[in-house]
C-alpha cells in the first residue's frame, strides 16, 4: 500500500512542513512483517528500501531537505559513515554531507534522535573532532542544533546549515570588526584568561598542530601573522568585516586566506617573495586561523606581536648570537630619553625587530599629531597617517641587521607601522666594506633597492664608495651580547680592535666593535643610546673601552637595568649608555661643546619588569585587577618612566615619575640641545 500519510510521527516531528512529510509519505509503502503492516520508504542514498522507524523516518526527512531544499547533490552524501577512534571503526554516523572540492573529506555531520530523547550531542562533537568537519548538526525531529566547529576546543552555534551554494561565512549572522576583536579581548580578561598570550598561543600551534605539518614553522607563522595585522588594518580602515576568518570549509578557507596574503604582499613588499605561497594544508591551516582568529594583534606599541616574533625568531639565530629583542619598555625609556624630532634622522645598527625605530616612529608622530592640532586615537597605530608621518619615516628612519629572518621581521614591522615605508636592509653592520658587494646581487636589489639609495645619501662623503662614516642625528641600538670576531680583515679598520701598541687583535667581542661603529654613523653633535654588559662600566679590562668614548663624546647617563630584564633567555646584567658626539661647530650639527669636567646622569631600575622565569609583571590598580593605558592594554610595571593607567570610569590614574622623567629635568638643567626646543614643534 502506497502514500501513507503517518498522522502521529508527522506531529512529532514539527520541525518539518507538511509538504516534507507529504514528501516523504508519498514514497513510503506499507509491508506486512509477521501480521503487523510496517512504514518502509526507499533511502534517497542506499536506493533501497529502509524501514521508517522513528529515527529512520527523521533521518529520511534530513536527507530530502539536503538534497531538495539546500541542493546538495547525492552524491556528496553518505549514511551510517564509519567514524574512526584509533583502532576502533565500530561508530556510524546517521548523515555525512562531503566537501565538494575534496570528496572524502567529510564537510557536515548530522545525528538524528528519536523525538523524545536528547542526547547524543557530545557524540556529535567528537565525530567532528575525528573527522575534522567544520559542521554538526543535532536534531531530533522536533529541534534541530547547528554547530560551526571553528578549533578543537570550540563549537560555535549558528542558525542554520549552509546551503550548497553558500560558504559557511554567508549563514554566520555578524561580521567580525575591530570591535569585536576588543570584545573578546575584554571577555578573555573577565574569565581570568588574560594570561595566555599570542607566544604561548603560537607555542601550542606549533606542539599541537605545526610539528607534524611539514613546514618551517617560523615561514608558516610569519605568513600568518603578517597576513592577520593586514586584516586588521584594511578592515579598520575601510570600516569593513574582517576576512582572517575560519568560516568554511578547509579548502574554501585555504582560497580566501591565500588571497588576503596576496593582498598583503602587495601592500606590504619586500618581506616576503611576490610568488610565496602558503604552504600549510588546508586541514592545518583551519587550525591555525580558527586559534588566531579571536586575538587582536595591533595594540598602542606592537609588542604583542613583537613578543610572538621573538619566541620564533629566537630559536633559530638570535640566540646563538647573543641578541635578544629589547623589550618594549626598555625601548621607550630610550626614545624619552634621546627625544627625537620631526626633522631628525633615525637609525638602529642592530635592529632585531625595530623595536627603536618604530617607538621612534611613534614618539615623532605624536609630535607631528599634536602640531597639527589632532588627538591620539586608542587605536593609534591602526590610523591612516599623515604625510608629514609617512614622509618622516621614508626619509629619516633606516634599520639594519645581518640576520635573515629579523630583517624581514622588522621590515614587516616598520611596513606596518610607517603605512607601506621601510628602510630596513639587510646587511653586516660591522663589516661595511663589503656592502657593495652585498647591493650588486640581484635578489637583494629587487627587495632593499629604494632604501640602500636613501642611506647611501646619509654618508658623510655621498660621491665616495666610502661606507664607515654617516651624519646621522641619532642612533639607538641593542648590540649583540656574544660572540668574538677573529677575521683580520673585518677586525683591520677598528681602532678598539688594535692593542696600544698597535698591533691587531686575535679576536674581540663583537658588542665593543658595535660601539665604535655606532659612533661613527653619528654627525657632529649626534646622540646614541645602546645597551651594554654591565661589565662594560666597571671591569678593569674595558678601561680603553671607557676612555674611547669619553674621548669621542659627552656621557649623558648611564641607566642600570633589572638584572631580570632579559630572561629566560640570559641572566645577563645591563645598562643603557647614552652619549652625545662632542662638537663645537654650529653649522656641523647640534652643539655639544667639549669640557672636561660635566654632570652624567646616572640611575639604575629597582622595579621589576620580568620575574625570575622570564613572565612580565603586571600593574595593577587598587583593586588587584590589572591595570590598563590610554589603549585598552595591560601594563608592564617598571620605574623607567612614568606610564599613566586608566580607570573603568575613564578617569587617568597618573603613574609615578621614573628615569626618564627626572633625567628630562637634568637635560634642561645641563642645556642639552635636544630639550631645549618643545617636542611638538617641528625641527627646521
């Protein structure tokens, strides 16, 4: 008997229309099984006939809204599909819908109840764990739950399946902005997870995913990451959604989120070659964008991503040659300390991730900010700038490193931050006299060609393939710790590489040639700031050391820092020098006129940034609740400076004076030229 029309199971299942149920009905036949007549309908994907149990008849139900209603063809379909837990291939799912671009790659699971029952849920969610599929369905035929599986620790609900010829992103109601990027942060911090940061974050990818992916993880990450701050930025900019998004399929994901590398790529040039691609699978991949997804990666200064760059960068080169990233804090009291105007030019010999310049970058265009009469947004470096900020890092702001992979961490910094200008070279900062050797290359023209003939003008003799002596205004720099040169020909042109007697020696440390070289990179009147051993200022042996530079300039200030500043990775004791090049000549640059007997500024750090594992410390207000700036972002505590927190009623809790603040009162005190002109005004 034909076209049955089951009254009582129709009610039950109301999540589907009548003509569903008429659907259904109109295939279903009645067989007589020991004197009972029992419902069977032939399965849309088996092609034979199944017997309409409860939870038969839901999932035939399921399976003619895939195919009639959201267009998935048959053929993407399978039913009672063995779902794999190590050995153990005895589980079936009621309904797998396949990825169209990968047909055995399953794309939708759906388990279906008997009506009254309700579980079955967590057995859901770990048939998507084993699969990888980035849709779950549960439903019992009168309620149906849609799940979008965006990482291993997280289901997302949404309202509805996607139909065939939509991609997972077109059913998710809200667009993600900025804002909801702050949200999340917000929320991260009210459920206690603020501790958890983008370097522990990258640092479970990379054992839990990246370690058996077959790629280098520093490339894949970086590629990552570079692509994620693009996002960032052109959907702040341009009011838009943001796209770093894990929203459908694996494959379909791999397509959008090569596109936006493109896209940066061509923003962002010289960090990465024109045709590089992402190399991670599209199963890898998903992981990835669905672990960054949630994380804002612009804040008020970059360390957040300064901090992840150092994690990866630091397990290859940099710690072997005893350098390591200064942290953020360290960097401004610096750039406080040396003052750098709009008309000045800037350079770090040594720049690891450019810390120093992008800091002198932002110190510089809250000047130009100010003089134009604007405020500093809270989202300052995501702004668009203005051309005097563009201009003044185009033509006044030059890196350089002998490392690979921190050039093009900084070149993607100082890209990011300068609005498309960088120049960030890569090249041996002590042995110049192979620099053109270096700049004939074909590879390394294409890439640092445009800033190479910037610096090039900044030679104290332009029309001479002469590259030991630059005008630059300032300088500030961290130097590498380790590590001796022995090579004769690179040691030759050092003074401090020759004993008294003049005789050459066999090796020297690479941070007293670092020195030597820095000063000869500063014009008349100019000013470095670099960090130093601490041995340096007081070891008998580095007395030479000592009477060098007194001889060449004036010292400003010698600030120790917190013997924890560099963990974990060296226990290493610090100071930051900070000189002026004598000169007593107006018209060759700032003046400093030499004397035998000044005042020098001296202070060492008590507080503690860094606990004795490496951890930052944080502020915090009287509540015990950590305290924020001006940004939204937390606060490492310090005494170098004064850093003002924010109250929840928006109302300025100003920080104690520091280092920075009282050696201002000594510079204008001494007369030092550059405090004596009020910072917003513009340098001639």
């Amino acid at each position: 008997m034909a076209g049955i029309k089951n009254i009582e199971t129709a009610d039950e299942f109301v999540l589907f229309s009548q003509e569903e149920h008429r659907a259904l009905d109109g295939r279903t036949v009645e067989r007589d099984v020991r004197g009972k007549f029992v419902p069977y309908a032939t399965c849309l994907i088996r092609g034979k006939e199944v017997q309409l149990k409860p939870e038969e008849r839901a999932r035939q139900l399921w399976l003619a809204r895939l195919i009639d209603n959201l267009g998935y063809a048959p053929s993407r379909i399978q039913v009672e599909y063995p779902i794999t837990f190590g050995r153990d291939s005895s589980k079936r799912a009621d309904i797998v819908v396949f990825d169209a671009d990968r047909p055995t790659v399953p794309y939708i699971i759906i388990e279906v109840k008997q009506a009254k029952y309700k579980d079955g849920k967590e057995q859901l969610r770990s048939y998507a764990h084993a699969t990888g599929a980035p849709l779950a369905l549960w439903s019992n035929g009168t309620l149906a739950e849609v799940w979008h599986r965006k990482n291993p620790n997280y289901f997302m609900p949404i309202h509805d399946l996607p139909r065939a010829d939509q991609t997972i992103e077109q059913v998710v109601d809200q667009p993600w902005t900025i804002q909801k990027l702050i949200e999340l942060e917000d929320e991260r911090v009210r459920e206690g997870k603020s501790a958890k940061s983008l370097r522990d974050l990258i640092a479970d990818m990379e054992d839990e995913v990246l370690a058996n992916a077959g790629v280098d993880v520093f490339e894949e990450v970086f590629k990552l990451i570079f692509t994620k701050l693009y996002d960032e930025m052109t959907s702040y900019r341009r009011g838009s959604a943001l796209r770093f998004r894990n929203q459908n399929t694996a494959s379909q994901l791999k397509t959008a989120v090569q596109n936006l590398f493109d896209e940066a790529k061509r923003k962002w040039p010289g960090v990465f070659l024109a045709d590089e691609r992402i190399r991670l699978s599209p199963d890898h991949l998903q992981v990835c964008v669905g672990s960054l997804e949630e994380w804002k990666l612009f804040n008020s200064n970059l360390d957040v991503i300064d901090d992840a760059f150092e994690y990866l960068v630091s397990k290859s080169s940099k710690g072997e040659k005893g350098q390591y990233f200064t942290p953020r804090w360290v960097i401004d009291m610096c750039v406080k300390m040396m003052n750098p105007a709009e008309g000045e030019t800037v350079i770090d010999t040594a720049c690891g991730s450019a810390g120093f310049t992008v800091h002198a970058m932002f110190h510089v265009w809250r000047q130009i900010i100010a003089d134009m009469g604007k405020e500093e947004s809270h989202l300052f470096t995501m702004e668009e700038k203005p051309h005097r900020c563009v201009d003044y890092v185009r033509d006044n702001v030059f890196a350089i490193d002998f490392d690979e992979k921190s050039v093009r961490v900084s070149r993607c910094l100082n890209l990011i931050a300068g609005d498309g200008e960088t120049n960030v070279l890569h090249l041996n900062t002590l042995d110049w006299t192979k620099w053109d050797e270096t700049a004939k290359q074909d590879d390394w023209q294409s890439t640092y060609a445009a800033g190479w003939q910037r610096l090039r003008k900044m030679r104290a003799t332009p029309r001479q393939q002469d590259y030991r002596q630059f005008r630059f205004d300032l300088l500030m720099a961290n130097p590498p710790f380790a590590g001796e040169i022995k090579q004769s020909d690179m040691l030759a042109p050092y003074e401090l590489a020759h004993k008294r007697d003049g005789k050459l020696d066999k090796a020297v440390d690479r941070d007293l040639l670092f020195v030597e070289r820095n000063l000869d990179f500063l014009k008349p009147g100019g000013r470095m700031a670099v960090v130093l051993p601490q041995g340096r200022f007081n070891n008998s042996s580095d007395q030479r050391l000592r009477e060098f530079i007194m001889e060449r300039c004036r010292v400003l200030a010698v600030v120790g820092l917190h013997p924890n500043t560099f963990k974990p990775h060296t226990g290493t004791k610090t100071s930051v020098l900070f000189v002026q090049k004598w000169n007593d000549d107006a018209s060759a640059g700032p003046l400093c006129k030499k004397q035998d007997d000044y005042e020098i500024f001296f202070a060492t750090q008590q507080v503690e940034s860094v606990d004795n594992s490496g951890h930052k410390v944080y502020r915090r207000d009287n509540d015990g609740n950590l305290a924020r700036d001006m940004h939204g972002h937390f606060i490492v505590q310090h005494d170098l400076f004064r850093h003002d927190a924010v109250a929840p009623n928006k109302t300025v809790v100003p920080g104690k004076e520091g280092i920075a603040e009282a050696f201002e009162a000594f510079a204008h005190k001494e007369g030092l030229s550059f405090f004596r002109v009020a910072p917003s005004t513009k340098a001639a």
